[in-house]
C-alpha cells in the first residue's frame, strides 16, 4: 500500500508525541503550528513546515488535526488560509481534538461540500500513552472513510474504534471523560476524608491499589498526591472545558452536576495544573 501523505496541525503536549509516531512510522509527513517555536524540533528531524492550514492540506493527502478546542477548529477552518479556502478535493480530514460534537457535524458538513471527508476521533490517553502508542481512538463519520484511514490512527493507539457518524466519536469522548472528572474528584475527596482521620496518604493509597477498586488511574494519580507533584499530564482547565461541553449535549446526572460545579470552582486558580490538582481545591 502506498503511504498516505500526512500533514499534521497541532504541536502541544499530545500532538508532537503523536506526530512522532507518524515519523517513526515512516510516513511522509508535514506540520503546521499556529506557536512557531513548536516547529523548531521537527524541522530538525528535516519535516517540511507548512506555512499554513490550506498550504498543509493542498500538500496533503490526509490532514491530521490535535488542537484545544471549538476556537481554535474554527480558526484552522474558516480563517482566510484555513483548510476550508484551499480548493482541492478528495481530501481526508480527521480531528483528534476533544471539542463539541456540533462543531465536528458542522466542519463535515463544509468539507463534504468541497469533496473532503472529515473524521472526528478524540482519544482517551494522556502523554505517555502518545508517546508510546497506545491512545484509544473512537472514531465519528463515514465507514469508507474510516477504513481509509485506519492505518494511519492504528500507529497512533493500541484501539481504534468506528462509533458512528460525525459526533459520534466526541460524543464517546465527553462520556469517558465525564467519567475522568468523577474518577479524579472522588479520590480527592477519599484522600481527604481519610486524612482528616489520621490517616496517611500513602497508606490509604497503597489499600485502594491492592482493592477491586484499584486502577491505573488511582496508581498514577495516587503517585502525584503522595509525590506533591501537579504538573500537567492532562490540565484540570481541559476538564473543565470537556465538562461545560457534556452538559450542553444534555448531561445532567446528580454526580456529573457536582463534578461540574467543582472543576470549574478550582479552575481559576488551578486550571493549569493536572486535573488531580482538584485536591487542593477540595482540601
């Protein structure tokens, strides 16, 4: 099989280990990031830099996207040198960025009328499982398409998964990760309530782990606490932002409300700082 031409939008914490990838892979692949300070590693490796969406996508035969959210999808789209002004056609555009299940149905609306598919395939995963290739992809749009481009996403996640139609695979996302903020908020709160008994952290943590309740999640996360340690794997301000995107799809369960109500209480003062920094907020 001839190798997909990639171009890839999105230099951040996820984006460049998942760009990585690719080059590890061997495909042809290009880059385009709005900071242009985030170019200067892969222009060392010799990737091309794009000077913008629409150069990226014209050179392109698949155009990868991995950015923070609606604002920026829009920006990349609809700007005067975005993706959609380019006028070349037969084009695939997927979109591994958490961002709302509207804004995937409208851009596949507006490529399709170019003669472009759009995929949106968020991931489930933070840093190190993009640096090693085992992200979780659940995958919104046309199947054709997805099979297409399968090969290209399976170099990036350990399981990819076809959902549905676009929105679909966001949709997926904002559940998991819905989850995500009940899973971090409830072992704040343990941690918390069991100190306020006398009890230490690092006893508690190491009962969890051994328990049925234990997971990976409680592992790492239990690390940072015991460690003090809050650097961003994954931002508390992006659950945030997933949460305010879960309750405008509909999402409105007792603990999903009181997740809600917490992550954006502590995200002024500690949204850059990883979603297990909620312990400090709750504390």
């Amino acid at each position: 099989m001839e190798q997909k031409k990639i171009g890839w939008i999105g230099l951040g914490n996820m984006g460049t280990p998942m760009a990585e990838q690719l080059i590890k892979a061997e495909y042809p692949i290009q880059v385009y990031n709005r900071s242009k300070d985030k170019e200067d590693a892969f222009k060392k490796l010799g990737v091309s830099v794009s000077s913008s969406p629409k150069e990226l996508l014209n050179s392109s035969d698949i155009v990868i996207i991995m950015v923070s959210d609606d604002e920026a999808i829009e920006q990349i789209f609809k700007n005067e040198d975005g993706l959609l002004h380019d006028d070349s056609s037969g084009k695939i555009i997927i979109n591994m960025s958490t961002v709302s299940p509207g804004i995937s149905k409208s851009m596949a609306a507006l490529c399709k009328a170019k003669g472009n598919a759009y995929l949106d395939a968020p991931v489930s995963g933070s840093v190190k499982q993009a640096e090693t290739g085992t992200l979780v992809i659940m995958v919104g749009g046309d199947a054709e398409t997805f099979d297409t481009a399968r090969h290209v996403l399976e170099k990036l996640g350990k399981l990819v998964m076809h959902i549905g139609d676009n929105g679909a695979g966001n949709n997926s996302k904002l559940a998991i990760n819905s989850l995500l903020a009940l899973y971090a908020e409830g072992l704040a709160e343990t941690v918390v309530f069991a100190n306020q008994k006398g009890i230490k952290t690092e006893d508690l943590l190491n009962l969890i782990n051994n328990a049925a309740i234990g997971n990976i999640f409680t592992k790492i996360k239990g690390d940072a606490i015991i460690t003090d340690n809050y650097k961003a794997a994954f931002a508390l301000k992006h659950i945030a932002k997933d949460l305010r995107l879960a309750k405008a799809e509909g999402l409105s369960s007792p603990l999903a409300n009181a997740a809600f109500e917490t992550f954006k209480a502590a995200e002024e003062k500690y949204g850059e700082d990883d979603i297990i920094s909620v312990i400090k907020a709750i504390k």
